[in-house]
C-alpha cells in the first residue's frame, strides 16, 4: 500500500461484555508507514480493542476494515491472510526449536494446528522455500547470527524480535504489537525501537499497544489514547503531552 494510505481501521466500534462497555465507539485508522500507539490505563479496553481489529473477536456494534474490506466473524486466519500480522503479549515460541523453524511457522499462513501437523502435510520443496522466507526475515530483522540456535537461548529482547520476524514471514501490510517494550533492558527497547522505525520506513502500517511513555513518545507518529473504553485523544506525541484530559486520565498520575 502507499504511504499514508489506511490499511486498517476501526468505525464506531463499540464491544459490550454483558452490561460492561470495554470499547465505546471508538474510531481510529492504521496508515501505511506510520507507528501508531494505543495508550491508556489499565482497564481502559486496550486488549479489547486489540481482540477485535485482530480477528479474535467481534465487535457488538461497529466495523472493522482491513484493505478496505469490512470483516466480519472472520477467524484470525482470515485477518492474516489479508495482510495482518501480529504479536502477543508474552512470548509465544517454542522454545527448544530453532529461530527459523519458529519463524517458519509464520511464513506458513495455514500454520495454526503447531508445527508438526502442518509441517508433515509440506512437500520438501514446499518447507524448504517456508526456511529460506524464514531466514530471509531473521536477516531483514537483524537475527541472522541467531538463525539456528534455539529460541529459548535469546535474551527476551531477541526473543520478542524473533516473535515480529514470524509475523513478518506472512507478508503482512499491518503489524500489531501487544506491549512489545515490556520486561525489556534499556538497550533492548533501543534495538526494538530501530526495528520497528526501520520496518515504517519500509512502508509497514505499525499499531503498538504500549505502556512504557518514553519508548511510546519517541517512536509514535501518532497516539490514541483510551480511557474507561472511550477515546479521550488523539495526536502527535507533542499534542498528547500537551493534552490536559490526557494529563488528568492517565499521564499526570
Ligand atoms: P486494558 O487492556 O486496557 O487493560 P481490557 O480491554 O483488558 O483493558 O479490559 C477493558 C474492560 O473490559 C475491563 O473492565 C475488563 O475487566 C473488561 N473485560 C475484558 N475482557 C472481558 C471479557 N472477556 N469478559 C468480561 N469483561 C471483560
Ligand atoms: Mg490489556
């Protein structure tokens, strides 16, 4: 997609869990070669939100729009397909198996039964062209040195790098990111910070779910911020610090 284009976006998308309201109308867009950041408090709906623009779940009211296509109960296969990528709040990788055959699995968009059922149903050509995609993005994502050892012996930091690398094998045009900051040393978040800048420059649409402020204002193009599930703001960092309902809700604390 061209920079500045929308890839993916939320109208008037309002979740209710019986009488709670965890997302209320709330509005917002994804463009292509930019990092947008979710912030807010605990509570405030964030992983609500993430949940449905993910394909994890269905809004109650309101759509979501990937590639200008309004999805419906579609599964998460479906999301990816279309060019979502994501990633999870905790680390999701299988540990005593090597970085490409982790990042493998991403590239395997049918991939959602584990490793070893979809493997068996590949010709060798099929899983040959899947590790050579794999290591292609190990590359892109600075890991090649790490390509063959396994994912449990990475630093956490490299770990949540293996975990973007995977959602970068299944091509996608979006990329959503759950907390990618936390836990993480100093340095870590700085490598991650560069990854994900240079990812933008390469033209991905990026949303980060973030609660770490200065990774979050160093690196976002724009922020929305949610607050008791309503969106209460949303700028340029500059414009968010300034916000004084910002301020009040959530930054001042
Ligand atoms: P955040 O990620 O910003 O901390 P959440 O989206 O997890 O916020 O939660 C928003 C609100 O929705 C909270 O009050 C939470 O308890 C409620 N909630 C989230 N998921 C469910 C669910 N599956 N069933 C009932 N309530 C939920
Ligand atoms: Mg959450």
């Amino acid at each position: 997609p061209a920079s500045g284009s929308v890839i993916l976006e939320a109208k008037n998308v309002t979740k209710r869990f019986g009488g709670l309201v965890a997302n209320n109308d709330v509005s917002m867009s994804i463009q292509a070669g930019e990092v947008h950041a979710l912030i807010g408090p605990n509570g405030a709906g964030k992983s609500t939100f993430f949940n449905m623009i993910s394909g994890v779940d269905d809004p109650t009211e309101g759509d979501v729009r990937l590639m200008d296509k309004v999805m419906g109960k579609s599964p998460s296969r479906d999301f990816a397909a279309l060019g979502l990528g994501r990633t999870f709040q905790h680390v999701r990788l299988l540990g005593q198996r090597s970085v490409v055959e982790n990042v493998a699995l991403g590239a395997h968009r049918r991939a959602h039964k584990g490793w070893i059922a979809s493997m068996l149903r590949l010709d060798r050509g099929e899983e040959a062209a899947l590790l050579a995609e794999a290591r292609r993005q190990i590359e892109r994502c600075g890991l090649g040195e790490f390509a063959d050892v396994p994912a449990a012996s990475l630093a956490l930091g490299q770990q949540r790098i293996v975990e973007i690398a995977r959602a970068l094998a299944g091509q996608p045009a979006v990329l959503l990111l759950d907390e990618p900051a936390a836990g993480l040393r100093h340095l870590e978040k700085r490598a991650l910070a560069d990854l994900l800048t240079q990812l933008r420059a390469e033209g991905l649409g990026i949303l980060v779910v973030e609660h770490d402020m200065e990774f979050v204002m160093n690196l976002a193009d724009r922020i929305t911020v949610l607050e008791f599930g309503t969106v209460i703001a949303t700028g340029t960092p500059t414009e968010i610090q300034n916000n004084q309902r910002v301020l009040d809700a959530y930054l001042g604390g």
